[in-house]
C-alpha cells in the first residue's frame, strides 16, 4: 500500500478499496506493508510491517525505546520534514474544519529537536516481572509504565536520573505508594542557577530512614525535592535548603517569572522565549492600548504585554494562578499596570465582556478545549470587540472550530496563522493566529 500523507497523530494514510486505512509507522510517500489492528466499516487502524520503498525523510530513531514508549510518535521522521508536516496539518485542520484559510501563513517557529522537554511527568510502578521499579512514561496505547533507561528529549543530565531514580524508588518503604516524578527545571528566585525540581508524589508518609536516601540522592545528584501528598497545591521542599519557588526569565522583555514545580509552565523554555516575542509583536501593542489576555496563566504574556501597553486584565480560571500572576506583576514591577482576576472562561457571554470594558487588544491562550464560549461572545459583542486578538493554540482542531466562529459569525478576518513546534518528536502541533476585524 502507498502512504498518501499523515494524520494529526502522525500516522500513514492510505486506501485499499476505497477504505482509508492509518498505519502506525509509516510515512508518507511510503510503500509498505501492514497489520491491521482494528477493523471499521469505514476504516482500518494498523501497524506498519515492512518498508518496501522508503521515503527519503525516513530516519533511524535516536531511542531505543521508540515504538514501545508512548513520548515520542514522529522520531522516524526526520525533524525539518516533522515542522512541515505540522504546518500540514494546521492549514488542514482550518479548512477542513473551519472552511477557513489565513491570508498568510507565518514562518514556523522551531528550535532543538532533543533535550529540549524542562517539564514531565513520569509514572511510578514497581512491576516485579521487569526487574523491580519502572520510572518513565506511559507505554504506547497502554496504561503500563515503559521500561525506560534513557530519554532524548529530556536534557541528557535527566536522562541519565532514570536509573538512579529508580534504584532510589526501589529502596524505599513506600516504593509501592509512589506514584509518580514530576520533573520541572527552573531558575532560583533571585539567581541564574539552574534548578532541578523533581516532586515525588507519595500516598504514604516517609520514614526517617527513606528521608535520610531522599537527602542522600539530592545532595549525590544535585536535584532539589518537593513531596506532594495530595493534589497539586499540597506540595512542600524537602530539605531545609530546598528553594521554595523555581523561575524562568524573558530578557527580551526584562521580564522574570516565578513559579512552582507543579504550576503550568510551557515544557519547552527557548521556544516559549521566542513565541513570546512573536506573539507581542503581532498583537503590536501600542503605549496607550487597554489589552486583555485570557487564560493568563501566571503571566507569561500578561507581564511582557504591560511593559508596552497602559494597562493589562489577565483573567483564569483559578484564583490560585490568578494571586500567582498578581505576585509576579508586582515583584516585576508592574502591579500599577495589571489586573488578574479569576473567571470561569468557559461560561463567558456578551454582558461579561460588557462589564470589563472595551480592549484595544486581545490575547486569547486556551487550553486544549480551546476557547468557544469566548469567541462566541467576541463574536456578538459588536461594539466593545478589540481590532486585533491573537489566539495562541495548543489544538489545531479547537482553534479551526473557533475561528470558524470569529470568521464567518464574528466578522474577523484571518489575518495570519502559523505553527510553533513545541514538541518535536511528537504529533503535538502548537500554533498561533492573529484575527482583526
């Protein structure tokens, strides 16, 4: 069977008797041949069997658990051909989807292919049959945890933390009540040290004897460790000399934000670093202009915004992160020129935005259901909407669906659109679109 292109999981499609067939593994421009997995009557799921004619994108994986380990989908892929399938796959998706195309597609923002990941989380188990505790992510398709020994797209000195991780995991009392290891790298508050946060999370409290090897791998390995016993809030340093908060600056914006371990942060810091930039400068925010940005998080757009602009209403849904952001305008000193407020953005409507004011500009950065009860509002709010709103997309399907909305309800135009390759190595595709009306 020939592989016409791939899907947005990376997968080949072709058509055998008119069915169209995705297989797992295979390429476009491809042929090869397949094992069916699962049978539809419109479609079959398989994997690839052998590579008859490769194609000429087609490289050897670096890990050797690709295949087995569910992080990576695209390592096969050479990682220029990975950035233009994305941006495939975004213009398919607008089209497709939303019957909508960008008057200009931007330049893909992308950066290093490997050791870029400064965030992960990574499930626990201790499974006697492989030997004892498994510490790595989830195995493709399966809830299992991967037998992983090394990882490249993590920074190489991660990496090479599994083993020990798990050796360290194994001695424990609670071996069987860790749960998971979520890695969050950083800067300290007030320096430009690198910090190396991993969070256990433990269902047990520590013995004096597991405290004292938890002390003994940081001090061994030069990580810091945080506990967590129940939900993400609940977490505390381990160790009198644990910082109490990582941070991750933006120079081009004299910006620093700080954070904690269990925060949403973006896992790819230099990519972030130059979305920022690309993101104000499409919005082109102007020294008099009242901008809002939604699903501000922590302030990652909000703060270098209000370096240009009069004034800044960030709003999210959780008050937690909302007091945060507010904490980080003020230790930035921006306090005089932003706003947080916590607001249940999926809920929005006309008088909501009508209570909050014109804006000149709009920043809209939802999460991967993307952001539909906003752009209908904008869409209606015929006399209060900002002239130009830049949407920043972790799902090309959501942002298709609602620019959908802005363009053919709201009035907007779809100005530009182009993809930020987050995650390489994956399917991932991450974009950003500018909208005016």
């Amino acid at each position: 069977m020939w592989i016409e292109s791939l899907d947005h999981e990376g997968r080949g499609i072709g058509r055998v008797d008119g069915k169209v067939v995705f297989v797992d593994g295979a390429l476009a421009g491809e042929h090869v041949s397949y094992a069916s997995r699962r049978r539809k009557a419109s479609y079959e799921v398989a994997d690839v069997g052998r590579v008859i004619r490769p194609s000429a994108a087609r490289v050897v994986p670096r890990c050797p658990h690709f295949g087995d380990c569910g992080g990576c989908s695209m390592q096969h892929l050479d990682p220029a051909s990975q950035v233009a399938v994305k941006q495939r796959i975004l213009e398919d998706n607008l089209w497709h989807i939303g019957k909508v195309r960008a008057e200009r597609m931007l330049p893909p923002i992308h950066g290093p292919s490997w050791g870029y990941r400064h965030r992960a989380r990574f499930s626990v188990r201790l499974v006697e049959k492989k030997g004892g505790v498994l510490v790595g992510f989830h195995e493709k398709r399966s809830s299992f945890v991967a037998d992983m020994r090394e990882c490249h797209v993590v920074p190489p000195f991660v990496s090479a933390l599994l083993l020990p991780l798990r050796a360290l995991i194994a001695s424990l009392s609670i071996a069987r009540r860790l749960a998971q290891v979520e890695l969050a790298i950083g800067e300290g508050a007030t320096t430009r040290e690198r910090i190396t946060a991993l969070v256990l999370r433990i269902l047990e409290p520590l013995t004096t004897a597991d405290e004292a090897k938890l002390g003994d791998f940081a001090a061994a390995y030069g990580v810091v460790l945080w506990l967590q016993p129940k939900g993400p809030d609940s977490i505390v340093p381990f160790g009198p000399d644990a910082p109490t908060e990582l941070s991750y600056a933006l120079p081009e914006f004299d910006i620093r934000i700080h954070f904690l371990p269990t925060d949403f942060t973006q896992v790819n810091g230099a990519i972030n670093r130059v979305l920022v930039g690309r993101a104000l400068r499409l919005l082109d925010v102007q020294p008099g202009d009242r901008v809002a940005d939604l699903f501000c998080g922590l302030g990652n757009f909000s703060l270098p915004i209000a370096r240009r602009a009069a004034a800044v209403v960030g709003l999210e849904g959780s008050a937690t992160m909302t007091g945060r952001a507010a904490s980080n305008a003020e230790r930035n000193g921006l306090a005089d020129k932003v706003r947080f407020s916590a607001a249940n953005l999926f809920e929005v409507d006309v008088p909501f935005f009508e209570s909050l004011g014109r804006f000149d500009r709009m920043l809209i950065d939802p999460p991967r259901e993307g952001a539909i009860a906003v752009v209908k509002a904008l869409s209606a709010w015929q006399d209060g909407e900002a002239g130009r709103s830049v949407y920043v997309s972790c799902n090309p399907a959501t942002l298709a669906r609602d620019a959908a909305v802005l363009t053919h309800e709201g009035g907007y135009r779809l100005a530009r659109a182009g993809i930020v390759n987050m995650f390489p190595q994956t399917s991932h595709v991450e974009s950003i679109a500018v909208f005016e009306r």
